[in-house]
C-alpha cells in the first residue's frame, strides 16, 4: 500500500485560473488520482479584444480571481489544514502571471505550515492523460515505452517515455507551435480569440481538398516541427484573393487544418516505429481538436496499443493536471524548481 496524498494545486501561468484538489495514491506503478474538487475561471473575455493574452491584464485578473476562487473553495469544504501539499506553476508560462500563483500558494503554504512545490507547466500537460479514460483501467508497467505528443499554445514536442516518470524530449518546434500557427491563422481569417476551436469549428464546413499547402518538416529524417512556413503559406493565399467568400474561407481553415494534424500524425507514427511504443499519450491545449483526436485514435488502433488523451477540460490550462504532476515529482526524487517564476522552463 502506498501512502495516500492530499494535495492543493494552482495554476496561473497565462489566461486561466484555477485549484484543483486531489487525493493521489498508488505510487509509480499504478498511480490513481482522484479530484475532489476543481475550480477554472478563464479570462478570455478580458483578453478578447486585444486578439491575444496581455500579460498584465492577465496579472491583473489573476489577483482578483485567485482570492475570489480559493473562497469559493472552502465555502465547497475545503479545509487547508488537511492537505499534504500546496503544489503550484512556477513555469513556463507569461512571469507576471505566473507570480500571482507562486505569491498565493506561498502565503498559503507559509501560514498553516504545509510543503510546498513547484510545478513544471509542461510536466502538468504530459500527466493529464491520468486523467483519461484509458489510465482509469490500465496496468501501467506493460505500457511502455509509450510515445507522447504536446501540443500546446507555446509548445510542440514529441516525447519517448521509457517509463512513467522518465522521458526524453526527440522532437519539437523549430519555430511556432500548433496552437500558436491555429491562433496566428485563425486571425488572418478575422476569428476571435482563442483562435483554435474557433478554426476548428470553421474547418468543419470546409474542403480541406480545395487548396494544397505545405507539410513542412515531413520528409525530413527527424521529429521536429515547424508552422511558420505555413502560416506564411496561408497568409500568400489569402493575399492573392480579390474577394474572399465565407466557403473560401471555410476551406482554407480545412486546407490549414489537415495539413497540420497531417504533419502531427505522420511525424507520430514514425516515432511510434522507431522506438517501439507501447502506448501513445496526447496532451496539451490542441488535444481538444475532435480531427487529431480522432487520427490518432485510428492510428493507436492500427498499431494495437492504447491511446491515453485526457478528457474535456483537461488539454487546456488547469489545476488538477498541475496536482497529478506534482504527485509524480514526490514519487521520482527528482530535484525540485525553485519556487520562482520562469518564463522558458524546459520540460
Ligand atoms: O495548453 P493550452 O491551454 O495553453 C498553453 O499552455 O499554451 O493551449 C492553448 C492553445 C491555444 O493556442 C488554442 O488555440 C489551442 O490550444 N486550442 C486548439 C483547440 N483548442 C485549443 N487548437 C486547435 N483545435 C482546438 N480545438
Ligand atoms: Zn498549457
């Protein structure tokens, strides 16, 4: 038997705030992470008009809504004195952002003398997927090594995991990441911010057939990724046109998309090959797109290995994956992050 862990999360690294409560027990060979409770508030609203997340507007809301959350959640019972651990985002992620959380859960930790960590942001998207379906019924030992895919709104990588609490980073952007190339085109074609699931929405009543844009990177020997180039592509097309019909439009969001999830899915099954990989993990904010969900999904199929993908409310930003990861770094001894905010944490 393991010993059970009572841990409060928090979260603030860019436009969400959230705490999560959860009771993780199980250890490293078969982890099992129950929310007790989970509390986000995003700030989309306030950012909207600028077309992207502002920094101090996002430091601004954080203040008020960290107060405003963490009372809601003792008016839920919440009651600190019985936590083990106050777990927090130290990175990477806007800095001034990411303070507010750190400063919060210092306090907090400071006055009812509990431990306190730092969580690495990314480490929180890559253990999500504890929250699937999939891990909820799974041995973990026979699943790797297991391949993983993040694509978030800063980051793109592909991961060999020889085991759950090991991985090694063997490919990543050279330049945008997914979600950010989703955003970027998503404003060309004058979408509100977010731009991702506005995009993917309109690529729905699109052909992606209509237009032939680059797979940039896929013929290359490697699992590395680059966006910009077609985001630039996008942005010729779009320049070339006298007018622009909402069906065209539909299908450059279509064109866009599957050249992407084309890029994403090809670079992911090449790796699954080349080192053996027993399972396929998805995380990050662009794991919400139904289209790469259900890519991969086919391919796990065809390869006969589980496919882990956290469910709704998981891929983007929030506490509960923050708690799930911080219980995997008490299990690794791993040395910790300093409790300090670091815009360009590397996983
Ligand atoms: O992981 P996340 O919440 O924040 C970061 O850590 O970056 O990811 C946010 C990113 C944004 O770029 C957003 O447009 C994208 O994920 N995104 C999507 C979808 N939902 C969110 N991109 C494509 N399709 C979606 N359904
Ligand atoms: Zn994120």
């Amino acid at each position: 038997m393991t010993e059970t862990k009572k841990i409060l999360a928090i979260e603030s690294s860019c436009d969400e705030t959230s705490f999560a409560v959860l009771e993780a027990s199980g250890g490293l060979a078969a982890p099992k992470i129950t929310l007790l409770h989970h509390l986000i508030t995003s700030q989309i609203a306030v950012h909207r008009p600028f077309g992207g997340v502002v920094p101090n507007l996002a430091k601004r809301e954080h203040l008020k809504n960290l107060p405003f959350l963490y009372n809601e959640l003792r008016a839920k019972g919440f009651d600190i004195r019985t936590m083990d651990l106050v777990a927090v985002t130290v990175g990477p992620g806007l800095e001034p952002a990411l303070w507010t959380g750190i400063n919060f859960a210092k306090a907090l930790a400071a006055a009812y003398k509990k431990p306190i960590l730092g969580v690495n942001h990314l480490e929180g998207h890559l253990y999500s997927f504890l929250f699937s379906d999939a891990a909820q019924t799974r041995s973990f030992p026979l699943l790797f090594p297991a391949i993983g895919l993040i694509v978030s709104g800063g980051h793109t990588m592909l991961l060999r995991m020889p085991s759950l609490e090991t991985w090694k980073i063997i490919g990543s952007t050279l330049d945008d990441a997914a979600g950010e190339a989703y955003d970027k085109v998503a404003r060309l074609l004058s979408l509100p911010y977010p731009g991702g699931p506005e995009l993917e929405k309109l690529a729905k009543k699109g052909n992606a057939a209509a237009i032939a844009f680059p797979r940039p990177m896929l013929n290359r020997k490697n699992y590395d990724f680059s966006f910009s180039g077609l985001k630039t592509a996008v942005l010729y097309h779009l320049k070339k046109q006298e007018k622009l019909s909402a069906r065209m439009k539909a299908d450059v969001a279509a064109a866009f998309q599957e050249a992407v999830i084309d890029v994403l899915v090809k670079k992911t099954e090449r790796a699954l090959a080349a080192y053996g990989g027993k399972a396929l993990i998805l995380a990050g904010g662009v794991a919400g797109n139904r289209s790469l969900r259900n890519e991969l999904a086919a391919l796990a199929k065809k390869e006969h290995i589980p496919f882990f993908v956290p469910g709704n409310a998981m891929n983007t930003d929030n506490a509960a994956m923050i708690g799930a990861a911080a219980y995997i770094h008490t299990l690794r001894r791993k040395r910790s992050y300093p409790l300090k905010a670091n815009g360009n944490l590397s996983l």
